[in-house]
C-alpha cells in the first residue's frame, strides 16, 4: 500500500517543522516523520518537483502551501484517499496540489499515467475515471481517454513529451528514494525563490509516514497558518 522510506541526502536545518503543534490529528510521531529537503537537493530538482509546467496542479495555482503526490493509477490506497485529498483546496485557499503519476504496477500503470500526462485540460476529467476504475487493462485506459475527450489522436501526438514528464517523475522517484504509493512532499515554497536561487529559504519536506487525510489537513493546516 504505502512506501518504505530509505534515505535522502544531507538535510537542512526544519523551520516550519519546528512549529507544528500535536493536536487530535497529527501526532508528534507524524511530524517527526518530515525529512526536510536540503538546498543541494532543491537546488537541482526543486523546479521539477514543485514548479514543472507538464505537471497537473489544482487549487490556488499560486498559493505558498504546496502539496506533491506521487501516486499510481492501480494503487488501492491511492484510490481511496484521492476525492477527499483533492477537496483540500476547497478549504485552504493558500493550498496547491501537484500531481505526479508514477508507475509502479507494470504496463496498465505506465499507460494510465501516459495517458492523463497527455490529457492537457482534461486532466481532472480523466484522472476521476481512471482512479475510479478497479481494474484497469491498455484497452480500459484508452476507452476512458476516449469518454474524457482525450483520443488516440492526441495520445500519439503527445507520447514524446508525456514519456519526459515521466522520466522526470521517476528520477524524482529516485531521487527521494520513493520505494511505493502514495507519497507526499510539502512545502512553503514561491517560484521567485528559485528563480533568485534563495533555496535555504525554502522549508520542504518528504512525509516518511503513512498519514490519513485527516492528518495530511492538519498538517496543510499548520503550514497555512504559519509565517515559515
């Protein structure tokens, strides 16, 4: 179901993770899971990670509070947490969702999320009907591209740079060291500090435990109210 956390690369020093608080939700086991991410390391993938143009995004596309999810299309827990984990935006309006497919169960994994990489403005539409899909087959994928108005047409066209954007998601899955699905990066973070090179001021994290949703809105939550 979820991934086994190996190791990250020398981190920085936690600033936003120093001010969260323990509440009904968010255990101090959970927080203490953060692994936050170095400047080295945001340095060279942070762009990709949190900013790349290929990457599907919802909620405010420009609020400091952002949340990565690397998921599969054939993951149970990905399936299950996904409708509520997208209504996180409705209730923080300073939230951005990020997605990053990853496939991780073979061919019907890589085809799913060649699929709504291409998808373009019908990424949302596509993206509910495959993780709603229990058993999903090559030809189920391109039937649900088909119903969401993503033909086979644009499919082809968009195979080159799908396959990049794919390659940039599993070298960030190598990177941090990402062994299953779902996994989370968080993050206050602003395109202007990378475009200055200001990476020790951004606090970035990797959650190397199994949170729920109610503990992942918790912890949007904290980070929302807290100037770090």
């Amino acid at each position: 179901m979820f991934l086994v956390f190996a190791s990250l690369p020398v981190y920085a020093v936690a600033s936003c993770k120093s001010l969260l608080v323990p509440t009904a939700r968010l255990s101090q086991s959970e927080i203490n899971s953060l692994i936050p991410l170095s400047p080295d390391f945001l340095k060279k993938y942070g762009q990709t990670l949190f900013f790349d143009h290929d990457s599907p995004v919802s909620g405010n596309e420009k609020g400091q509070v952002t949340l990565v999810d690397f998921y599969d299309y054939q993951c149970a827990y990905c399936k299950k947490i996904a409708r509520p984990l997208a209504r996180l935006g409705d209730s923080f309006p300073e939230m951005r969702l990020v997605y990053k497919p990853l496939p991780m169960f073979g061919d019907e994994s890589r085809a799913a999320a060649m699929a709504v990489i291409s998808a373009g403005s019908r990424f949302y539409d596509l993206h509910n009907r495959l993780i709603e899909q229990s058993n999903l087959s090559e030809s189920s994928i391109r039937q649900l591209a088909e119903e969401s108005h993503v033909p086979a047409s644009v499919l082809k066209s968009k195979k080159e740079m799908a396959e990049h954007e794919l390659n940039r998601n599993l070298e960030l899955m190598d990177k941090l060291d990402l062994t299953g699905t779902p996994s989370f990066v968080i993050a206050r973070v602003t395109p202007s500090q990378f475009q200055k090179g200001e990476y020790g001021a951004v606090s970035a994290y990797f959650i190397s435990d199994v949170l729920d949703v109610s503990a992942l809105k918790e912890l949007v939550k904290q980070f929302s109210q807290n100037p770090c």
